[in-house]
C-alpha cells in the first residue's frame, strides 16, 4: 500500500469522535450553540444553514411585553468588532409562543430562551409561562438575562452585585423547573463572586460573556456615533477577555460554563473549550458568515479525529499551566 494513501494516514485515529454534550440537564449533539441576539428566532437562518446540526439555539431576548428597543443609529463598527445598543427589541413573550415557537418545533434541536426584565415580577412571569408551554412547543431551558448594557432598566444592574444576582436567580429557580442559564456579564470588579452567587441561587450553568461597555465618537460632529450614546462592544476584540473571565469561572464553581466572546473558527472555539467552557455560543460572526457555526462544529470534529481524542469532553479544563 503506498504509504502517501489516506488509509495509512488515517490508520491511527479513530473513527468518529463524540461530540456529544449535556448542560443544565440538555443533551446536546454538539458543542456549538447559537448566541442570543446574534440567531433572530431562528427561522431567519434556516436558509442558509440545517438547524438540526446545531447543538442548541439560544433565541433572540424575550420579554412581558413587546418592545420597540433604542432608536437609531444601533449599531456600528468598530476596529475588530461591533458596538450594538438594540435595546432588546423583541415581539414579547405571547408572539414568540404563537408565531415564533411552533416553526422551530420541526427541528430536533433544542430551543433556549432568552428572558429579560424590568423587575423581577417580570422575570418570573416569563419563567413560569414559557414552562407552562415548554413540552408542547419545546423549550428546553431558559438563558436569564442579567447582563445586558443596553437597557434603562433591569439588565446589566442584575448582574453586577452578588446579592440582586442571587435574588433574582433565586426568584426565578423557584418559579420554574426548567434548566436555568444565568447569562454574566464581564463588567464587574470580581466575576468570580457574581459566580458564586448564581450557582448558590440555583442556576444550572452559566454563560459568559455578554458584551463590554464602550462608545464611538464622531469626529467631525463630535457627536456619539450611537444615538443612546454607549453599547455593548463584542466580536474578536473581546475574545481575550472574554477567555481569562471563563477560566476564573470554570476553576470557581461546580456547575457548567458556557463560553461567549469573539468566536469566529474552530480555533476560538478550541481555546474556550480547553479553558473550561463544556459548550460555547457563536454571536458577532453569525453577522458576517451564516454558516460560522456548521463551520465550527465540522472543525471541532475534525480536531478531535486529528488528535485522537474520543470525546469532546476530555479536552474541557484540559488546559496545561
């Protein structure tokens, strides 16, 4: 047999990894999951990519009631990244149960939705109707929203004091049994400490990183290029950060961690995967390649074949100091 053939080259590996994965209670096919914000309601990438190949979807925030989210301009560029202040805009928690929910209800991925609010009476509300729901149009869990930069109200102020977090955590465990997702946020002294106080409150998992507080400015008007001044800075540029934050969090608590932050190709993926993230969610890059996700899924297995490593698993922590 010449010894150049693909049989020979291959002969010391193994046939197919697993790629399979569970978190909070969620078996997943796969490691990649599709970011909140980034995915729409998923039909919207239906087109281009086979949701049915994805480990899960996180859909775009929900919350009580409609909202029309921040006036423009929203969005905007920035070296490496984007600044967004959408404002969570979303058509509410009864259209997204009416005409949002049954379309994804033909795919065999599971569906996690992403809730935000005002108070913590809303949160909870929305926990306990979209479990009310939840084996009739297939939600397998909740992603709680206590991180976002871009709100007057609720968001972000959730996550950034160790006792509202456990609090409304708290609040939330208690009204549903579906597996909770707290979502973190990187703008705080001490990560670790919001950490802690979500596990203790009852979270399943946890998701880090939503986006970093920034600004543009326009020279020539001197003006904020965004008209609610701030936004959520994401994309590469964040990447590093959004790393060393999951790092500290995987050695902290004992429940699983989801990485966010600037993932773009397998590689990035990989690097989350090794600092502790037992699954990872694809946001910014779903903007410039619909089929960024498909793309790291096939990378990841191919990884694992190269380095005959039999299940994703054992490569989660596996990062050597």
């Amino acid at each position: 047999m010449d010894p150049s053939s693909e049989e020979v080259r291959w002969s010391g590996m193994i046939d197919k990894p697993n790629l399979e994965v569970e978190i909070a209670g969620i078996k997943l096919k796969n490691p990649v999951m599709t970011a909140s914000g980034t995915f729409g309601y998923g039909e919207e990438f239906s087109p281009f990519i086979d949701l049915d190949k994805l480990g899960a979807m996180v859909l775009k925030g929900i919350t009580l009631k409609p909202k029309m989210g921040n006036p423009p301009p929203r969005v905007i560029e920035t070296p490496s990244g984007m600044l967004n202040s959408i404002g969570l805009q979303n058509v509410g928690v009864e259209m997204l149960i009416k005409e949002k929910l049954p379309y994804l209800q033909k795919f065999n991925t599971p569906v996690i939705i992403n809730i935000s609010g005002d108070t913590i009476e809303e949160y909870i509300e929305l926990a306990r109707r979209l479990g009310e729901v939840s084996k009739e149009m297939g939600v397998a869990g909740l992603e709680v929203n206590i991180s976002c930069p871009n709100v007057k109200k609720g968001g972000m102020v959730w996550g950034t004091d160790a006792k509202a977090t456990y609090k409304i955590i708290n609040s939330i465990r208690k009204a549903t049994s579906l597996p909770l997702i707290a979502k973190l946020t990187p703008n705080v002294t001490d990560i670790k400490t919001i950490a802690q106080a979500a596990e203790e409150a009852g979270a399943d998992a946890l998701s880090l990183i939503n986006t970093l507080v920034g600004m543009a400015i326009d020279i020539d008007s001197r003006k904020p290029k965004l008209a609610n001044i701030s936004g959520g800075l994401s994309g590469p540029a964040v990447k590093p950060v959004a790393l060393w934050l999951v790092w500290q969090v995987f050695q902290t608590v004992n429940i699983p961690v989801i990485g966010i932050g600037g993932i773009i190709k397998v590689e990035d993926a990989l690097e989350f995967i090794i600092a502790g993230a037992r699954v990872i969610e694809v946001g910014t890059a779903n903007f410039v390649n619909t089929r960024v996700t498909i793309e790291i899924i096939e990378g990841i297995e191919k990884y694992l074949t190269e380095n005959n490593i039999k299940d994703v698993s054992e490569l989660v922590g596996s990062m050597k100091i």
